[in-house]
C-alpha cells in the first residue's frame, strides 16, 4: 500500500488528489477519500496536491494516525 489518506482528509473531502491522480485510484468514500493499494502506481502526485497534507507514504502515517493504514485496506477488503 504506497499512500494512505488519514484523519485531516475526514470532513473536507477536497478532490484536488483525485484530480491530479494519472490512473484514477482514488475512491470516495462515506467520510473521506481512499488511495486503492493495488492500483496505486506511487507517483506522489496525490500527496503534493493534499491542501490539508492528508496523504501519507504508508512508512510515513504519524503515530497518531497509524490506525487509517487498516481502514483504507479494510476499505477495499469490503468491495
């Protein structure tokens, strides 16, 4: 899983990462945004365009918000 979006992204759902994503990975989902593990081709361009900084490299998610690296697998495990 390259990128993970967590907890600023709740609420704001801004589409400037689904906008500037080459391969279309990102979803929406009922509270926020979610980056598809598989399809995910990590070229960054989703975590520069965040204007909340929201995304995250899935080594990189702060402490705090270690628990989105499941709800986004958990996400796409439901589909």
């Amino acid at each position: 899983m390259p990128f993970v979006i967590a907890e600023p992204c709740i609420g704001v759902k801004d589409k400037s990462c689904v906008e500037v994503c080459p391969v279309n990975c990102i979803y929406e989902g009922e509270d926020q945004y979610y980056i598809h593990p598989d399809e995910c081709i990590d070229c960054q361009a989703c975590e520069a365009a965040c204007p909340v900084q929201a995304i995250f490299p899935d080594n990189g998610v702060p402490e705090k918000w270690k628990n989105y690296i499941d709800k986004n697998r958990e996400h796409f495990d439901n589909k």
